[in-house]
C-alpha cells in the first residue's frame, strides 16, 4: 500500500506553461484538460515524440496527435508573455510524474528533468519542493515492485535498494526550500517522504511527525486522500483505534478506502473483518498489481484462520 | 488471422471446476496464478497472437441519455447484478481452433490447491472488415 498522497487530478484552468525560458509564459484560455495539457508540454517542452506520448499513455498514436493539436488549437492566438500561474505547471508535471511510474517511456525522469529546469528557472519554493517529492520518490522506485513485478509495500521495502543519492538531493533540495517559510503543498508531502526516506527501518520511522505533516497536507488541500492517508499514519502513531477513528466521515467510495480499512482492522487484531474488506477491496483497486496484492492480503489472513482453526 | 475476444467473468459464468474464491486460495497460489497468466500473456507475444489484455473494475454504472440538455440518467452499480467481466485479451490466431486451444490453455490456469481452475471463458470472434475478394 502507499502511504504518500496523492492529490486528486482535476481539470486544469485556464493558464497554460509553454517553455521553460523566461519566467514561465503562460497563457490564460477556455478550460482544457490535464491529459491534453500533459501532452502538449511532453511534446512541446519535454521534445518527447508524439508515438511515445502515446506509448506512454497506452492509447494509439492517432488519438495522441489528436489530443496534442487540440491543445495547440486551445492556446494558439494567445500571447504568451504574462508570468502566468506555476500553480497550473507544477500540476501537470506532477501528473507526468504520477503516471510515468511505469511504461517504456520514462515519464517519471522526464518530469524530474523538467521540474528540475523551472527549479533553476524560478527559485520558488513550490516548485522546489516538488522536485523534492519527485526525487524523493524515484530513490523508491527500485524496491517498490519484486521481479515477479508484484507490489512490495514501503513497509517490506528492502532499504538497501534506495537510492541515496536522489534522497540526499531530494532532502537538501526540500530544507533550503523549508527555510525560506513559505509552505506548500508539495512541501508538506515531500517532507512526509523524507521522514520515510529517513527511517532506517520500518519501525524507526517518525509517525508523529508524519500525521504532523498530514495536518499541514490536509489544511493546504482540504483533499479527502489526504485526510485517508493521514488517517493511515495516526493508526501508525497511535494506533489503529485511532486511525480508525480518523476514517470517520470520509467517503467510503474514495479509492483506497476499503484498503485501508482493512490495514487498520488488522492492526487492530480483528483478522477475520480484515480479510473479508481486503476481498471487498481488491476488485475495486485501481490496478493490477494493486488488485493482486490486496487479494494476497486477504488470502494471509485466510490461510492464518484455517491454520488456527 | 482472426481476432477473438476472450472473457474473464467475476461473477455470471458457470461454475469453475474447480471453484474456490481467491481470497481462500494461500498467498503463493496466488503469486503462481499470477504468474501463469503473465507468462501466457509473454507467449502469445512471442508467437504474434497477442493483442490486448486489460482488466476491469469490478464497479460499474449504467448510464442513458435523458434528453437534449439535460444531464444523463445513471443507474448502479448494481450489488446482485448476475454478470460482471474482470477482464478480456484479445488474440489474433489462424484458425477458430487454435483460438480453442489457446482459452483451454488461459483456464487452466492454477487455482486453489495449485490445481487448475477449469474455469469457463467466453470466447466471442471479432467482426472484421468485408473482404474485397469474397469468392
């Protein structure tokens, strides 16, 4: 299971990044989409090909092309000359990073590589503590999934298989952008995953500065999947009554909700109610390593049950 | 070639053979489950059969149109609805007969006691565009 939040995508408004020179040119138009808005930076700033936007993104070719010249037709006759909205850009390049987890095309480095470029470009504290994040995350990468390609939660992760030197960047890169006292969302995430990043073990890690730091995601945001993930850390911290307690009044139909419930009901001592919501969960996953690894789940505790039985 | 559509049911196919939910499976009949399939899947990429394979959702929500200007009308997801498709692959092969052969071999899939499931697939063969030379 992971841990780190994840922000809901939502529609992009109306600005638009279009190179990485200058002090980010945007361009205010009608609403378009995150996908079209993702495309259009890989191909126009990423110099990505259209075929491996549309590897990446498993859609055909034609479609990709398609969606990128749309998006050229919704920003053409505007000027782009105004300092436009970064807000709008770190979004999307936290798009590119989120899906590009896995794929032939690299999309994760690829939106390293770019943040990286607006960090130089722009000193703001956002944008660095998106690279944080980004960095922060990609030292994961390597101990996230076994060779059977089957998820390893953060948990079980062998540690030995981070990458330390993009931890130690991702860490110098978030305390200078911390110092400067403007906190932001990106901030507050890349700070819980250094706390991980930090921890030699599993059991050494920090959770009561992690809900600490969920406080602040879930202030910043007011996003439900931050308040989940926060509630997977205060049952880390002070147990799952209490992580439990922390669910209340959320959404059930969030992603990841039956999930957790089913963690925190296992932590708890309760196998059986932790089984059958693992079962419950796993065909709503949101992909297949996920769907196999909360089926595993609920066969453990099954095969637990009939040995004490 | 012809390409036919191989479905997955979780729920409204008949009975497997050997018909154990997988959350009562151990964890490494699982993994060996998993693994079958995958390799499958490599196979027919090697032999130039395989297309597509994805997985679905097991949520779902029935949706119609209300009439111009107004929002459309949805319905579900339906708790006892009797047919839910986990997923599909899509195989291009020779003849109806190799396609046979190959959702035999898809069912055979391991399953509880590390036996195989014998489940039933359904195997629907695409429409295809008309053939310039019909005679």
């Amino acid at each position: 299971m992971r841990y780190v939040s994840t922000v809901n995508p939502k529609p992009v408004r109306a600005k638009v990044w279009t190179t990485p020179s200058s002090s980010t040119s945007c361009a205010r138009t009608r609403r378009w989409t995150p996908a079209s808005a993702v495309a259009l930076i890989l191909r126009a700033v990423g110099g990505l090909t259209t075929r491996q936007i549309a590897a990446a993104y498993l859609v055909p070719e034609a479609t990709m092309a398609q969606r990128i010249s749309r998006a050229k037709r919704t920003v053409s006759g505007v000027r782009f000359n105004q300092v436009g909205d970064l807000g709008t850009v770190l979004r999307v390049l936290y798009l590119v990073f989120n899906e590009g987890y896995s794929g032939d095309v690299d999309l994760a480095a690829e939106a390293i590589r770019l943040t990286r470029q607006l960090v130089g470009k722009t000193r703001d504290e956002e944008a660095a503590g998106l690279l944080a994040l980004m960095l922060l995350h990609h030292a994961r990468r390597p101990a996230r999934t076994a060779p059977d390609g089957s998820l390893v939660p953060l948990a079980d992760q062998d540690r030995g298989r981070w990458n330390t030197h993009l931890i130690v960047e991702g860490v110098d890169v978030l305390q200078s952008a911390l110092a400067r006292d403007r906190l932001g969302e990106y901030q507050a995430q890349a700070a819980i995953a250094a706390l991980h990043a930090d921890a030699r073990t599993a059991e050494e890690t920090d959770w009561v500065q992690i809900v600490e730091w969920y406080d602040e995601v879930v202030r910043l945001t007011d996003s439900p999947v931050a308040r989940l993930n926060r509630a997977v850390a205060v049952g880390e911290a002070d147990g799952p009554r209490a992580g439990l307690a922390a669910l209340d009044g959320l959404d059930r139909t969030l992603p990841r909700h039956t999930a957790v419930l089913a963690y925190l009901h296992e932590r708890d001592g309760d196998p059986v109610t932790a089984a059958r919501l693992y079962a419950e969960a796993a065909p709503l996953a949101s992909s297949l390593p996920e769907r196999d690894h909360l089926t595993r789940q609920a066969a453990r505790l099954n095969a637990q049950l009939r040995g004490r039985g | 070639m012809a390409k036919y559509l191989l479905l997955k049911h979780y729920r409204g196919a008949p009975a497997a053979v050997n018909d154990v939910p997988m959350d009562q499976w151990t964890p490494e009949e699982v993994s060996a489950h998993v693994k079958y399939m995958r390799d499958f899947a490599d196979r027919l990429q090697e032999s130039g059969e395989f297309v597509d394979s994805q997985a679905l959702s097991a949520e779902g929500t029935f949706v119609r149109s209300d009439g111009e200007g107004r929002p459309p009308v949805t319905d579900g997801p339906f708790a006892e609805t009797k047919d839910v498709i986990a997923g599909w692959m899509v195989i291009d092969t020779d003849t109806y007969e190799r396609a046979l052969e190959l959702a035999g071999e898809l069912s055979a899939a391991p399953g509880a006691g590390g036996r195989p499931i014998h489940e039933w697939l359904e195997l629907r063969p695409f429409m295809g565009a008309s053939h310039t030379i019909t005679e």
